[in-house]
C-alpha cells in the first residue's frame, strides 16, 4: 500500500472526525471527555462525538492551522495532523490551550465540558514550567495527530510527524508536542526526548521536544 500525504479539505473532516474519535478512544481522552457522568445517563451517540470532531478540525482549517492527512490509493483518509506554526509577524501566537476549550463547536450533550476545559488548563500549566511564559511560540508545536487503529504501526503516523518536524529543520525551529502513552514510542523513535511526565484525570502524559532548551 502506497500512501500519500496531502493538505487536508474540508470533506475530509467526516473521516477526521471518525479517526480521531477511534484512536483516542480507549487509552485516551475520549475514555474520560465523553464517559457517562452517572449511571442514568445514556451512552454517548458516536455520530455525536464525530460530528463534533469533525467540525473542530474544519473550524481550525479556517483558522489557518496547517491541517495534513494521510490517504491510500483510493484516496481514503488514514490518519491526520493538525499543526501549530511558530509566532511571526504574519502568524500571530495563538491562545493558551485552554482558550480551545471556549471553542465549543456546537459540542454533544456527552462531551463533558468542565473535564475538556480542565485537561487544557493542566496542559498549559505543565508547558509554562517546561518552556517558561513564552511557551511553544517560537517552535512548531503538534496540536494533534491520529491515526486509524486498522492502519497504526505501518508509517502514517511517521509521515504526519515528519512532515512538522521538516517544516520546523527548514526555519531552523524547535518541535514541540504533548504525548500519550500510546504516542510516546513514536515521538521517541524520531528523536523527541522527554521533558517532564504530568497526569490528567488519571492519564499519563509527556511533554517531548526535539532538540534542546
């Protein structure tokens, strides 16, 4: 199988959505931002959630946020990235993280709001005491990456991550990323080194740089 890695469009955001509500859903944050608050409470509509993803990442795609995905031969998405450039005079720093979670998207009634707006706040404290107040603004920064669980293990997600950690070599940047513990192996391989361990709701996660502060 050949694979091909192309910007994405806006009707690649179905399969986005589905993708990365699939891979995020069980070691993941999906298993806590979208598990039932009580025992009364109805199991989550997939649809749900992947409409919810799905309009996240073409709202980011307006946005400007360098969004990749990769595709087979039949053109069909297999995994995707969503990218972060470095602040310039043309590309502004975006918001703290947590400033995402003010971006509802229209969200599910399953998506529990609180934990999401809670998990960027951790995320942006453990970046402050890693980078210090200027945060990833001056690096390429991976907001996020997913592959199809059918197809992980065979290079997408290589060629997503190579694709950032280019562009940054090619402006003499820094990459930075936030890892699960399923992710890490991968990071690791490409050269990200580990820069502190934090926990969200019971999750492990890693803060991982390539290169050197």
């Amino acid at each position: 199988m050949a694979w091909k890695l192309r910007p994405a469009i806006d009707a690649d955001g179905l399969a986005i959505g589905r993708i990365g509500r699939e891979a995020f859903l069980a070691g993941g944050f999906g298993s806590f931002l979208f598990a039932p608050r009580s025992d009364d409470e109805p199991p989550t509509d997939p649809e749900e959630e992947i409409q919810w993803r799905r309009r996240r990442a073409i709202r980011r795609m307006k946005e400007g946020i360098p969004t990749l995905v990769v595709v087979d031969d039949e053109d069909t998405v297999v995994g995707f990235a969503q990218w972060e450039r470095p602040a310039t005079g043309d590309v502004p720093h975006h918001p703290p993280i947590a400033s995402e979670g003010q971006k509802a998207d229209d969200p599910p009634k399953s998506l529990n709001l609180d934990k999401m707006q809670h998990m960027f706040k951790v995320f942006d404290e453990e970046i402050g005491k890693v980078l210090g107040p200027e945060g990833h603004k001056d690096m390429w920064y991976l907001m996020l990456l997913a592959v199809d669980p059918a197809y992980q293990g065979r290079g997408v997600g290589k060629m997503l991550l190579r694709w950032g950690m280019d562009q940054a070599a090619a402006e003499g940047k820094k990459t930075f990323l936030l890892a699960t513990v399923e992710g890490r192996p991968l990071y690791e391989k490409q050269g990200f080194k580990v820069l502190s361990e934090f926990d969200v709701y019971g999750k492990v996660n890693y803060t991982m740089l390539l290169g050197d502060l």
